[in-house]
C-alpha cells in the first residue's frame, strides 16, 4: 500500500510533464538572425537546439541572388524547399552550371560532411532544414 502512492505521484508528475498534445511553433515568433557573412540570408531555429543531441529545425529565408557558399555539416540534413526555387550543388567550388533546381515542395539530402552549396537563383526562396544534432555550419 505504501508503494503504490509513490507510484501514483511520480506517474502523475511524468504526465504533467510529457503533455502529448500538439504544440504549434510560429515562425514570426522566432528568434531570426542574420549572419553578416552571407548578405541576403535570415533564419530560425524552430525547434531543437543545434549544440544538443535530438532533432532539429531550421527555418531560412534567402533573398533573391543570395547565395550560401560550399559548406559541411556535421549530420545528414534534409530541406525542404517551401517558396521557390533553391539551386543546389555538390563540390568545393561553386559551378553554378552543375546546380540542380528544387523548386517548392521538393527537398534534398546534404550527407555528412559532403561540401555543398545553395543558391537563390529567379528569387526569394524559403526552406526549411532537419537533422539530429549537435551540428553545425562549416564554411569551406
């Protein structure tokens, strides 16, 4: 008998805690910020926090001409491409005449640790990247 009210308040305090419940994130009140490195880009860590280990979610806006030059990260990361169209490609240098098109709802895979670049060619383009962290940008 004595056990069972222990149990009772760590299993009550455990549902307090992992509400399973839809939670909404919006992105105009995230936190964006703006590398001075790369003029034209904006993003947002949506969820996850890119020096712990989980997943992660990263929002980026890139005005139209910005370019992201050839970078690493440390995890496989995916994107989506949510307006517009991003053109990627895979290399230390930038040959924009090997950059594929992944235009709105398409997405990509960048592995680990594999040099690539992105490119916001015809216009403004918003994506969004996930992964498992920690991870990083790693400009090459």
């Amino acid at each position: 008998m004595h056990t069972a009210l222990p149990l009772a308040l760590l299993l009550a305090a455990f549902a307090a805690v992992a509400d399973p419940s839809p939670q909404a994130l919006d992105p105009a009140l995230a936190r964006w910020f703006a590398p001075p490195s790369l003029p034209g880009l904006r993003a947002a860590w949506l969820a996850g926090d890119e020096t712990l280990p989980g997943p992660y979610v990263l929002r980026v806006k890139l005005a139209a001409g910005g370019r992201v030059p050839p970078h690493t990260h440390p995890d496989r990361r995916y994107t989506t491409v949510l307006s517009g169209t991003l053109h990627v490609g895979f290399g230390d240098t930038m040959d924009e005449a090997a950059a594929i098109a992944v235009p709105a709802g398409m997405l990509y895979e960048a592995p680990a640790g594999v040099p690539h670049w992105v490119w916001a060619r015809e216009g403004d383009v918003e994506y969004q990247e996930s992964g498992s962290g920690p991870t990083a940008t790693r400009m090459r």
